[in-house]
C-alpha cells in the first residue's frame, strides 16, 4: 500500500494556437508591484519600444486578457497602466 503519492507537473509557458501566441503569465516571476510592462519584457519574443509592443517582429494589435478582449485597444498603453494582480 502506498503512503504518501506526490505529483509534480511544470506549467506551459508558451503555447502556440493557429495564428495566436499564448503565454501563461504565472509562469514568469515579476514583483509584487509589477506592470503589465514589465511582464512583458520578461516573456521571450516580446519588446515594447516607441510606442508599440511587438511579438516575434510583428506590431501586436490586439491584447486578450483570459482570453477575452481587453477594454483598452492599444498594447502599450495597457502595458505600462495596468497593475499585475
């Protein structure tokens, strides 16, 4: 009979879905008064510089928030506003 069982599994950091690129933002460690912003310059492929925020070179248009559309339109306004929770 066993005891004690542990089970141990690693998040998915990046995911690739059709077109759309998803990344699991609690798999990137930020702190605790962290920006949108800086949670972005931690995942790979993604920079924010001169007023857009691009992904793998191309200029992101749209930003979805659990999967839902976020209410602001333009990513580096989101991005450098919004608080991580």
């Amino acid at each position: 009979m066993l005891k004690t069982v542990t089970v141990e599994a690693k998040a998915i950091a990046v995911e690739q879905k059709n077109d759309t690129t998803e990344y699991n933002a609690a798999t990137y460690k930020t702190n605790p008064d962290a920006t949108a912003e800086d949670l972005l310059n931690k995942m790979p492929g993604i920079s924010s510089s001169g007023g857009t925020v691009t992904a793998h070179g191309e200029t992101v248009g749209k930003v979805l928030v659990d999967g839902k559309n976020s209410l602001v339109m333009m990513p580096l306004l989101l991005s450098k506003t919004c608080l991580l929770k």
